[in-house]
C-alpha cells in the first residue's frame, strides 16, 4: 500500500492521527537485526483497570542524532500472564515510524483488572528484556493495600541513579515521577559526568530526542521502569527552566515552536496516552498531560500540569521572564485572577474532587504547595516568596483549597517535588493563622527531594522549617525518593535518602517516616 507520509503529516488535523496511521500503514518486516533496537528499554504506564500503555523506542546507538533509518519498522509486542509467556493475554504488531524517532506506543486493552502482566517487544530477531506491568484494581474493589513511589528531577549532570535502583528493589505496585526527567542542559555522555558542565542546551527536536535517550541509557532507570507501570507528570526542565505558559526566561519570540518540540520528545519517549491536539499550526505545543487515574475505592491521582496553562510569572526581573523572589511589594502576586492550571484544568480538578469515590485523594503534581516564606512571618501578608511555586500564585492556591473543602473529598493528598527538598506539610486554609479550631487542616502535603540535582544548604531549610509553622519537616541536604504505602486505614510516606547520590552502589536510608490517619487531615510523625 502507497501513502504520501509528508503530505498526510501536512494535512492532517490531529497529530493524533500518527497513532492511526501506524496501525494502517504496517512497517517494514525485519527478519534478522544487524543492530540491537532496544539500547532505551522498555517501559509501561497510564494503567486502568483493563487497560496500559506499553512503551520502546528503536536506535541503532543511544546517542545516535540520525534515526536508524527513514522507513517505518514493524514492532511485535507479546504481553502474558507468567513471566515464561506461556499463558499469552495478547500480541500484536505496531509500527515504528521515523516521524515519532521510532518510538512505539501500544495501548493494550481488554486485560484483567488489579493483577501483573509481563511483556516485550521483537524487532525480527532481536527481543528487548521482559518486564513487568499491572492493571489498576476494578472501580468497584477496595484494596487491602497500594505502594507506591514517586520521584523527581534527575539531572544527568549531579550524580548516579542509585534511587532508582533502589525503587526498582523495592518493587512497588506504582511509580509516580513528578517532573524534571531531563534537564536541557548538559554534555551528551553516557557516563553521568563527575562534574557539571552547562553545555549543549536543546532547543530543537533532535536535540530533546538526545537528551532522553542519554537518561534513558541509564541501567538503573530503565530497572525501575521494568518493574511497575508509571504515571508521569512533566516540569519546567523537560522544556526550560522556569518556563510558564508561553513564556520562558530569555522572552524568546519563538518559543512555542521549541516548546512543540519538547512536548513531542516527551511523548516519544514516555508510555502515555496522546490526547486529540488541536487544529492548529505546532500542534505538540499544545498537548494535554493532565488526566486522573483510579486505583479502585483506594485512591484516586489527579495528575496535573502546572506549566503550560499557567500565568506568567509575578513581578520577573527587567527584561527577563521566569522566577524572582518578591516581598509584598508585589501586588501582581496576589491578583485573583492569576491562574497555575488554567481555567479548564481547574475545573476538571474540581470535577475529580466532586465525583471521587476513593478513601484516598492524591494531587500529583509539581512543586510544594504549602506557603513557604523565605524570612520571617509577623503580621498577614508579611513574607518572601519564590515566584515559580504555588506561593507565586496564592489565589489559584486558596481556590484549589476551597474546592476540596466545598467537595468534601475524602483525605486529600498532595505529593509534590521541583524544591529537592523533603518536605512534610499541613495544608490550611489560612497560613498566616496556626492550625487549629477555625483554621483546620485541609489537606497533608508530601515533598520528596531530588533524585541527583542540588539544593540549598540544610540550615537555611531549617529556617524554613520555623519560620512557617504548617510545615513539619524539611531536610534538603539529601537526595532520594518518597515511598508511600496506602491502606483504607492509613496512608504512610517513607522519606528514603540514597547515602552517596555520587554513587550508584549507594545504599539507601530511611530519614523520616509521617502517617496519615482514614479521617484525619494533617500530619503525624510515626
């Protein structure tokens, strides 16, 4: 069959449609291999209840900027009940095609609700490894228990992957990664480099596609993504630091178009759904991340995206756009109608707190919630506010806020990253106010720090700490990941610091452990 792949690609008014024309259009056979396709790994995610997105990407070299070649290329998947496949649920063939950098996403459905599956991917006679997935439970079961880690900013450039070994070991049902999966920045090597050079930022699409095979490459992560499904929220990083909507820090007049190429890497390279794009020029600048998933009665994730619809930054530096630090000086700040989600993804948000009927209400998203001064606090409205956080957009923050309290939405729980800092958080309605009678706490907030990237030092976190009363904890001088274990009862978070993140045999340390209580907002440290 003869198709005219430019002319559909200029036509087209979905880029959805590439999925489509995958299955339409089979790829090329390969019989035998002269090349290992599998150098990035495997990986799943988006899981439902009958339903998950399985993910490769096919290179002849991590590192190659030329694709393996200009013809599309026929891709076997096989997902089974054991892990020898001899109890096969379902196979089939996509196709690989050089628009998508040969990247494959099967949505794999009409499988069995709450139970593991495992899965690969053949290229004639190349197989990639066996790894594992699982379905969300039935919407009707409520179940005994979901763990769950989640994580967040990864900089190639400040140390090894020994968190995501370590999440790997701990096999949970669920990964969470909260943003930052890449930095634009940094020297393209294999070898996670013993200090940080700022080079090679990208800006076009061959250069993200780089970027995200170097992190792939990493043995670590790609174990960690053979071990569970993931649910992925992007950050600034995946695009450029401190971006906000169509803005980023130079004021670049073309930015949409480096953010088309951003968005479109990050699909090709991760194992999510393409929601239908709009009708219009660039059309991967506009791709909705947000979506919610279900873990039966347990929990439910509102997953969201903080960067795309946003207001632009508050009081920014002359001529620049991205973060500042602010006082009251800057009314901007508090403009009620400054907006971090959008007013659509506001209110699907509210739409999810309304009709949830899990014990457990998870808001996945990027960076802390809770206010954080940077100097001391002595009357309302006193303070010093870093731009780029919920404490650069209080209005949307109390909104948010408002709208689980006016749902009553069962144990709301905020997880969050972007600060590589641990934080654990009381969500008030007033944090000006100490919590108590009038001032209860909403909602119980948890902040895992970074993977790799730096932070600030740990004394002034500590000031943090007492300067804001409604956070609990702060530790910002270690690098890890959260581990969370649900149950209908309690919810638990396990703080987990890696002991040397310049090490990738590190071994790991709990440094804090908070329960949350069925019923009773807010933290108790366990």
């Amino acid at each position: 069959m003869h198709y005219d792949r430019r002319k559909f690609l200029g036509s087209t008014a979905r880029l959805t449609a590439l999925t489509v024309l995958a299955g339409a259009f089979p790829g090329k056979a390969i019989a035998r291999t002269s090349w290992y396709p599998f150098h990035l790994g495997v990986a799943s995610g988006s899981p439902r209840a009958t339903s998950v997105i399985l993910w490769t990407r096919l290179v002849a070299e991590p590192l190659a900027r030329e694709p393996v070649g200009p013809s599309a290329v026929a891709v076997r998947w096989e997902i089974a009940e054991d892990e020898g496949f001899r109890l096969i649920a379902a196979t089939g063939t996509a196709t690989a095609l050089p628009e998508l950098a040969h990247s494959v996403h099967v949505e794999v459905e009409g499988l069995k609700p709450d139970r593991w599956y495992w899965y690969r991917f053949m290229v004639g006679d190349a197989m990639s490894a066996v790894a594992r997935t699982r379905t969300a439970p039935a919407p009707n079961m409520l179940p005994d228990a979901l763990r769950f880690a989640f994580a967040s900013c990864q900089h190639w450039e400040f140390g090894q992957y020994a968190a995501h070994r370590h999440i790997a070991a701990a096999a949970p049902d669920l990964v969470v990664f909260l943003g930052d999966y890449i930095y634009e920045w940094g020297p393209y090597e294999l070898a996670h480099p013993t200090a940080a050079r700022r080079t090679n930022e990208s800006f076009t699409l061959a250069d993200y596609r780089a970027r995200y095979a170097q992190y792939k490459s990493d043995p670590h992560l790609q174990q960690a993504h053979r071990v569970a499904p993931w649910i992925i929220a992007w950050d600034d990083h995946e695009v450029s630091n401190d971006y906000g909507g169509d803005r980023d820090e130079r004021l670049e007049p073309n930015f949409l178009a480096r953010r088309g190429a951003a968005y479109q890497a990050f699909y090709e390279h991760m194992p999510v759904r393409l929601y239908p794009l709009p009708s219009r020029p660039n059309r991967f600048a506009h791709m909705r991340s947000y979506d919610r998933f279900d873990w039966g009665r347990l929990a439910r994730f509102n997953v969201l995206d903080d960067r795309q619809y946003r207001s632009y930054h508050a009081c920014p530096k002359p001529g620049r756009g991205g973060s500042n630090s602010v006082t009251r000086a800057c009314t901007e700040r508090v403009d009620p109608s400054r907006t971090m989600l959008g007013s659509a993804q506001e209110a699907w948000l509210a739409e999810g707190f309304a009709t949830s009927g899990a014990r457990w209400n998870f808001v996945a998203q990027q960076t802390l919630m809770a206010q954080n001064s940077q100097v001391p606090v002595h009357e309302p409205g006193d303070g010093q506010f870093w731009t780029d956080g919920w404490d650069g957009y209080p209005a949307a923050r109390q909104r948010l806020l408002a709208d689980l309290v006016k749902h009553r939405t069962t144990n709301p729980i905020v997880i969050s990253g972007d600060v590589h800092t641990f934080f654990a958080a009381d969500l008030l309605g007033d944090f000006y106010r100490p919590r108590g009678a009038g001032n209860p706490a909403i909602a119980t907030e948890f902040c895992g720090t970074s993977v790799t990237s730096s932070s600030r030092p740990q004394a002034r976190t500590a000031d943090y700490v007492a300067q804001n009363p409604h956070l609990k904890y702060g530790r910002s001088d270690k690098r890890g990941y959260v581990m969370m274990e649900v149950t209908p009862k309690r919810t638990t978070a396990l703080f987990e610091s890696v002991d040397d993140h310049s090490r990738a045999d590190s071994g790991v340390t709990t440094v804090a452990r908070f329960d949350v209580v069925d019923g009773v907002p807010g933290i108790s440290r366990a």
